[in-house]
C-alpha cells in the first residue's frame, strides 16, 4: 500500500496566521514552494496561503502585504490527510475539495505537503488523468 507519506514533499515548514504576507512571499522564495499551510497559536492548522491568493487577494486589491497577515487569507476549512492514509484516499481528498496542495499530518504535526508534482511523480496515468479532470474541468482547485 502507498501512502501519502510514501509520495509527499518533506520539510513543509508553517507560517503563522498573524505572520505577514510578505513573509510569507519570502519563505515560499526561499523554500522553493508555492503555498504554505497556516498555523493558528497551538500549531493546528487553519488555512493555506498560495502565492496566487497573495497576488489576487492583497496585491491585485491594493492591500499592503507588509500589513495583511497570512490569517486574514484562511478561509474555509482547511483540508489534510494522515501520513498513513492510503493514496486513494489522498487522491479522494484533492478531487472532492478540488485542491492541488494537500498538507500530511503525523500525531497532529505537519511532516510534508502533496502537490500535484507529486502526484505526477508518483501515480499511473489514468489517475492522474483522473484527478486533473476533477480538478480543473471545474475551474476552482488551488
């Protein structure tokens, strides 16, 4: 059985919900990433910033990232998976929720984040093909 520990990126870091976004920006430069996962105070997480809600959400809107924190962009409920799950139940998760970046979780800690690269890396083709057609025939995944 693979699981989402098997495919996922190690080394996912946290940003915290009253962290700014340009910190944010620079992280995800330093790290190499496109979206980080929000921690509220007690490391549980609360939401995820992407580079695009960065651009659409505050630069686009005339907002000042020095001063819009990464919690002010957390809507929702945010989504994971256990490091044990199995991969279709990963998969199950990002087709349903129409996301493209998937958090892993161990004893309540974030271990890595799944991305579609890793996806690609690590799955057939008719999954794939799959999980794109849920994905972006709609038009909402992040």
């Amino acid at each position: 059985m693979t699981t989402a520990g098997d495919i996922m990126h190690r080394g996912a870091q946290w940003i915290s919900a009253d962290e700014t976004l340009d910190r944010a920006a620079q992280m995800m430069r330093d790290m190499g990433v496109g979206a980080l996962p929000i921690s509220d105070e007690n490391e549980r997480l609360c939401g995820i910033v992407t580079d695009r809600d960065i651009v659409i959400e505050a630069v686009a809107r005339g907002k000042d990232p020095s001063r819009v924190t990464a919690g002010e962009l957390a809507h929702g409920t945010p989504r994971w998976v256990d490091a044990n799950a199995d991969v279709s139940e990963v998969l199950r998760e990002m087709q349903q929720h129409q996301i493209r970046r998937l958090p892993v979780i161990e004893n309540k800690r974030l271990v890595g984040m799944i991305s579609e690269a890793d996806l690609a890396r690590n799955l057939g083709e008719d999954q794939i093909a799959s999980f794109a057609e849920s994905v972006y025939a709609k038009g909402k995944g992040r």
